[in-house]
C-alpha cells in the first residue's frame, strides 16, 4: 500500500507491467512483481517492483494534473540511454511505455546497488574529513564529467536549445510559480525581476553541455565500500541541453555548511563537522572542467530561485492529493527563506 492507503499494485499498473517487462527482458518471473513505493520521493513516483527474477526500478509521473514540461519520462529515458557508454554512471534502460500501456508514462531501469545519502551517513562511512572529502570530490567530478560528453556524439545534439538558455530558463521558471503559487510572495517575485534584468549579459557566452537540472548528493548512489566512487547518477526529469554553471550552483545551494539554515526537503548532512566547504566544491569543478566560474553568485541566485518554484510546486501538487499520500507542508515557510537567499547571492537585502 502507498503512504496513504491506495494500492500500490494499481499505482504501478503491475498487471499490465508484468507481462511487458517479462516480455522485455526474457523472463517469464517478472510477470506478476510485486511493487513498494520509495520513501522521500518528492517528484516522479519510484517503485521497487521485486520477482523472483530480483529487482528493478519504475519510474512514473505522480497522479493528477502536471505542469507543462514536468515528469518527462521520455526525456529521462532518452538521456541515461545515450550515456550508457560514457564516463557518466547510469542505470540500463529495461522497458519504457509512453502511456499506451497503461495510461501514465512509464519506464523501468536496472536497481543499481548503492548508497542513497541523505541526512545521515552508515555507520562507519566516509566517517574522516579526508573520506567526506572525497566524497565531495567523487560527486563534482561525475558532474564535470558529464559536462565534458559531447551531446552530439551521444545522440543528444536536439536535447535542447543552448541559446539564450538562461535567460529562458528564468523565464519559464517564473511561468511556472504563476501557475504553482497559493499566494503573492514579494521575495519571490523581486527575484524573478532581478534576475530577469541580469541573466541575458551573463549568459551570453556560456558554454553548452548536457545539463541534469538537479545534481545533488540524494540524486546519486554511492558505492558502499568506496566514497570515492559514485555508482549511479539517478533523476534525469529536467536534463537537457544547456549552460553547465547552472548545474553546479544548484549543486552547491544543495551542500549546506555549518551555520546555514536548513532548506525545506534538502538534507543538512553536509553541515556536519568534516564535510569541505562549498569554496572546495567550486575550485574542484573549476579545475576538473578546466573553466573559470565566472558569474556564479548570479547563478546562485537563480538556483535558489528555481528551488522556490519547485518546492511551491511539490506544496501545490500535495495539497492536490498527486504525491501519493507523501506529506510536505512543512515547507511551506521556506519559499521565501529560499527567495531571500538569492536576494542576498544578488547582494540585495530585503
């Protein structure tokens, strides 16, 4: 059963999967799997579906009615496909349904075995700052990493449009708040102002690679006997073609440092004593790409900026009753705690 009491069985569509995943990999056991839903997932529902076979994934958009563009299981499926053969670590694509089968989007992926990282490490785990270190370092490496493919060499030359990305992209981020947000919030709406004054000077030059969208420690699997490894890069929904200093900011509004405030759905544990600074990831990224970080408090505001509109989005989404009994009202007050940081990464103050 789901966190709030539907049946899990309807919610992955498992009598119509089964047989199709059976019938797709070669194996008669995957025709009647079981299904649990996976705890924390704050966007795309992922299941465990489990056989005597073993295990595997499934990934689908949540129930009810979806912004524009969002929960792209096509796009997910399309991007870890083409970078199977790459440096950038992804699970194998098993069988994807673009909602004939079942009436919802769809696609199931090997389960990769790792670590998922969230507000506390294993026992003994990266338990020295030289191991969390290297953690850190594991994890921007595999993002300049895929900031290196080459997209048109993968298959990805059409993921996206790389001009003029950014400013876009504060365009279509503020069209989504228009149509996620339950009330006015002025820290949000200053932002989206100034960043719409600032993004097109500084994104002018950018340079152009796959983009994941979200890359974060949570969003990757670690390997468990090495902290230096990262076994798989995971939640592909907003990948695409586009400025790679969007990705890192977002990365380093994710890694909090001691006497940083807690952010609404985004583990603390980077706060602990051991963990590098958000400075180390930067020089890191910098000297594993080969590239200055010019602009990046600019965008840094606009990662905080687009973290506001996804948490209001997740917030609107569950008070709709589409996240499958998972509750996140709690972040609610943090909208605009997100807005003012960017204010500050601007150096305005409200």
């Amino acid at each position: 059963m789901s966190p709030d009491g539907r049946d899990t069985t309807a919610l992955a569509a498992l009598d119509l999967v089964g047989p199709a995943l059976a019938a797709a990999v070669g194996d008669d056991r995957w025709r009647a799997p079981s299904a649990s839903l996976i705890a924390g997932g704050k966007s795309n529902l992922t299941f465990v579906l489990s056989s005597p076979a073993g295990e595997v994934i499934l990934r689908r958009p949540p129930s009810g009615d979806l912004l524009p563009s969002a929960h792209d299981m096509g796009r997910e499926v399309r991007v870890q496909r083409a970078l199977a053969d790459t440096a950038v670590p992804v699970p194998r694509i098993l069988l994807t349904d673009d909602g004939t089968l079942t009436g919802t989007p769809f696609y199931v992926m090997e389960r990769v075995r790792g670590l998922t990282i969230r507000d506390e490490l294993p026992a003994g785990y990266a338990s020295t700052p030289a191991a969390k270190t290297e953690l850190a370092d594991a994890l921007v490496d595999t993002l300049a990493d895929l900031h290196a493919v080459d997209a048109a060499t993968v298959g990805l030359g059409d993921f996206g449009r790389p001009t003029g990305f950014l400013a876009r992209q504060v365009r279509r981020w503020t069209g989504q708040w228009e149509r996620s947000r339950t009330r006015d919030v002025p820290e949000v709406r200053r932002l989206a102002g100034l960043l719409a004054e600032r993004v097109e000077a500084v994104g002018a030059g950018a340079r152009t690679s796959i983009v994941h969208g979200d890359f974060r420690l949570d969003n990757c699997l670690m390997d468990p006997g090495d902290p230096a490894t990262v076994n798989a890069v995971l939640d592909w929904e907003m990948a695409t073609l586009g400025d790679p200093m969007t990705d890192i900011a977002l990365l380093l509004l994710y890694w909090r440092e001691p006497g940083d405030d807690v952010l609404p759905m985004v583990p603390a544990l980077t706060r602990d004593p051991g963990f590098p600074s958000r400075a180390h990831l930067a020089r890191r990224y910098a000297e594993r790409a080969g590239v200055p970080l010019h602009d990046l408090a600019v965008y840094e505001a606009f990662a905080y900026f687009k973290f506001a509109v996804i948490v209001q989005g997740i917030l609107a989404r569950t008070a709709a009753g589409s996240m499958a009994g998972q509750q996140f009202e709690e972040a609610g007050a943090g909208v605009a705690g997100l807005a003012r940081e960017g204010l500050a990464r601007l150096g305005e103050q409200e």
